[in-house]
C-alpha cells in the first residue's frame, strides 16, 4: 500500500478477510481501494460483521468508517453519515479527546513565542547540506500532494510525517526556562543530524508533518534557510475530510466530532494569522484549490520559491515512486484533479449547519 502497489495490498487484504470475515482493520483499508456497487460481496460481508454483536467497539468503529465508505459509493448517503456519525463517537471515546486542551496549547505558543523570537540564530552559519522544506497545514489539506511534487526533483527526498522536530518542540514548549540559544542551537544540531541520516543525499529534505504549523516560531529561530510552505484549502472541504477519515496516529482527537473540527480549524486559522503577522516573509502561502486547477504554473512557482532548477518530472507527481504513509497514499498515486473540495455538499443536508462559520 505504501508503496503503491494498489492489486498486491487488496489481494492480501481480501486473503485476509477470506480468513477472518470479522477483521475489521482488513474491511476498513480494503474500502479505500475500491468503487462499491450494489450486491458486492465484501460490502456484505461488512453489513454482517456489523451486525455480529461480539464485535469490539474498535472493530465497530473500523467497520463504520468502511461502510460509510460503501454506502457514499452507493449513493445512500443517509446510511453514510449514520456510519460516520457511529465510527467517528467511537473513536473520539476511544482517544478521550478535549478541545480544551489543544485551546490552552495554540495560547501557550503564542505567548512564548516573544522569547523564541530573540533567541534566533543570527550568528554566520556553514551552508547546510540538507535544505529542510516545512510543508505544514491542516491534515487532508493536500500537504502529501505538495510533498509529492516537491520530491519528483531530482534533488529532493520526501520524508514524510517526521516526529523529529515535534519532540525537540515538545520539551521546549513544556518549559519556558529552557528558552535561550543554545537549546535553539541543539534543537538546530539534532534536527540537522536526522536529516542527514534519511536524506539520500539529496541537498533538500521536505518534513510534512502538517501539525509543524504549531513550531513556525521555533523553525523560523532554529532554521532560517529553512523553506516554509503552507497549504490551505478550502475550510469546509477540509473538515469534511478530516471527519470521515479514520486515522491510525492518535495525534487528530478533533477530527471525530464536528463541532470540534471546526473550532479546531478556526484556531488553526488564528494561528496562522499569528504567524503571518510575525514571520511572513518566512512563509510561501500556496492554495490547494488553485493548484489542482492551475497545476502547471503553480507548480513552476513552488519550484522557484525553493529555488530549484525546473525539471519537467515535478509536473508528474503521480509516477513519483516512493513510499507514502499518509491516508492519501492512494491520491497521490493520480493524476492531478480539481473539484474534491466539493464532495462534501453531497453531505450538506446532514450537517445542519455545522460548517456555516466557516464558509
């Protein structure tokens, strides 16, 4: 799957499933490579594990996400949103999320970021031999794609979702004391260090962990040749996204409730704001939107923000055969498409308004 191999990772799932027509896990990602029609067999194998009263809440909560799938191919959308309504209360319990949490954390930043600011590296530093490239945004906001371009140039390597940064940031932003420059120096050293040791040699190195928009304090100190890309897409299309997809990493409790996603998408938005008003040089702003309807151009100025010499290969991301880990694995293997930001009206007339604030 991660590979790209689509027939190979559903022939091993449906032998899964012919083992155990319970495994929940095996439905779930097996539903995301295919198109469902009436009377499909796996679709009711599905229906009938559901109905399997022994079945655990996180075999539930799997199969809901999968049936939800199922059921919005069918064009059955009232049993698609039940679905979603079902997986996504269960895997919120499960992760025992509060937004509250998260409100006191974007506070937190904000309020150090003063300090972080004066500890900026500005003493002569050796050129680096590895670029890093901060591709950040809200989740399913096309951050993987951008990725996936980028590292179509021959002198790029897709990382992917590094942790690196986020637990150098973590232990910082725990104690505001540590703040001077030579823990920004450390954090600079073993950042650098981690990539050097994944980097193939290759002179730019993209970390897209999404959530990295929380650190742009700390990157624009630690890192200033670093390369900050943010990508924004549309605000309802976004949240949608998030809330029907089931992800593996504990790290998005706000993705499993409506009125949550969308407060958290408004405090993603704040601080962007806080960022752009501090570091906006820093920071190359690029519309999902825009790009999958304009790819050719948009495509060309990313490549000369990051100051790369144009190759023909970064208009092809979709023969870009690397690893991806991301729940776009499969997206990402396409050809660039527009109008996925509006998929979710289909559901309009179920969210009673939920996204009006955002619109």
């Amino acid at each position: 799957q991660e590979q790209g191999n689509f027939e190979e990772a559903v022939k091993v799932y449906e032998s899964i499933i012919s083992i155990n027509s319970d495994f929940a896990e095996a439905h779930r990602n097996l539903s995301n490579f295919k198109r469902y029609f009436a009377k499909d067999s796996q679709f009711l194998q599905m229906e009938s594990a559901y109905k399997n009263q022994a079945i655990d809440e996180e075999g539930r909560c799997q199969l809901s996400f999968a049936l939800a799938k199922a059921y919005e191919d069918l064009s059955i959308f009232d049993k698609a949103f039940q679905c979603l309504k079902v997986g996504n209360s269960l895997r919120k319990k499960q992760l025992n999320y509060n937004l509250k949490q998260d409100e006191e954390l974007f506070t937190k930043i904000r309020s150090m970021d003063d300090k972080i600011r004066k500890q900026t590296i500005t003493k002569k530093i050796n050129k680096l031999p590895h670029i890093p490239v901060f591709v950040i945004g809200m989740p399913r906001s096309g951050t993987t794609l951008v990725e996936q371009i980028i590292s179509s140039h021959s002198h790029a390597f897709g990382a992917g979702e590094l942790v690196f940064l986020e637990k150098l940031a973590s232990a910082l932003i725990k104690n505001e004391n540590d703040i001077n420059i030579e823990t920004i120096s450390e954090i600079r050293s073993r950042y650098l260090d981690d990539l050097n040791r994944i980097s193939s040699g290759k002179s730019y190195v993209v970390d897209k962990l999404p959530h990295n928009f929380l650190r742009i304090g700390i990157i624009c100190s630690a890192f200033p040749e670093a390369k900050i890309i943010h990508v924004k897409r549309n605000a309802a299309a976004t949240c949608w996204s998030n809330y029907k997809h089931y992800f593996t990493s504990k790290s998005l409790g706000y993705s499993y409730d409506l009125e949550d996603v969308v407060k958290y998408y408004r405090l993603y938005e704040g601080m962007m704001e806080f960022w752009q008003t501090r570091y906006n040089n820093k920071i190359y702003n690029l519309d999902y939107d825009e790009l999958t309807k304009n790819h050719t151009i948009e495509i060309k100025q990313l490549v000369n923000y990051l100051e790369l010499e144009w190759e023909e290969t970064c208009l092809l991301p979709e023969k870009n055969n690397r690893r991806v880990r991301t729940a776009s694995s499969q997206q990402v293997r396409e050809k660039i498409y527009k109008g996925s930001s509006e998929n979710w009206l289909k559901f309009d007339h179920f969210l009673n308004g939920a996204f009006d604030t955002i619109l």
